[in-house]
C-alpha cells in the first residue's frame, strides 16, 4: 500500500516541464522567460514575491530553519535581480519548479551568517 504514494511522487518528480506547466506550476525556464520580458516583469515581481510570503508562512507555522536572511532593507529589484542572475547561470535546473528555484536563488546569495 505504501508503494502507490512513493510511485505517485516518483511520478511528479521527474515529469517534464510541459506536465509542470498543465499541474499549474510555474518552471523555472517559464519564470526566466516572464522575467525577461518588460511586458511580463510584474508577474515575475507577483511571482517571487508571492514565494517570499510562502516561505515567510512556512517558516512561521512549522517553525522550520530559515534557509536565507534577508537583509531588512533590500527591496524587491534586488531580489528579482537575484533571481534572475541565478537563473540564467544554471540553465541545467530551468525545469525544475520556479518557486524551488527561487529559494535555492536566495538561499545561495543571502546564507544565515549564524548557520554557516
């Protein structure tokens, strides 16, 4: 019986980036795409912004380890900025799940001095 959860997961986890986008995720290769295109830098901006509140819930319900610190006063240009850097130096990960890669962006450049 446990097996069906682990093949249904198994399944999710290495599905190519066309099922990703039919689940209504966003990859990674999409969220360069909207980032790079004036016409769509707001829903890049919606986009981050809305996985920073994700992760600010997360971290506040299940009292899980930051993965970043954020400097207080870094604005949003900054962070989109982040992002985007990191995305287009690692075009081997755009298939992944663009909120995964948005924390894996952040966690990269902005590490808790008191975890290292």
């Amino acid at each position: 019986m446990r097996a069906i959860p682990i093949t249904v997961f198994a399944v999710f986890l290495f599905t190519s980036s066309t099922a990703f986008s039919q689940l209504g995720y966003l990859t990674g290769q999409e969220l360069l795409a909207s980032c790079e295109d004036p016409a769509h830098l707001p829903e890049c901006s919606r986009y981050i912004s809305g996985v920073l509140d994700a992760h600010k819930f997360d971290l506040s319900r299940f009292g899980s380890p930051r993965d970043f610190c954020l400097p207080e006063d870094l604005a949003m240009e900054e962070i989109e900025r982040v992002v985007l850097k990191w995305l287009k130096a690692h075009p081997d990960r755009l298939r992944v799940t663009a909120a995964n890669l948005v924390l894996l962006a952040l966690t990269d450049r902005f590490k808790c001095r008191d975890r290292d």
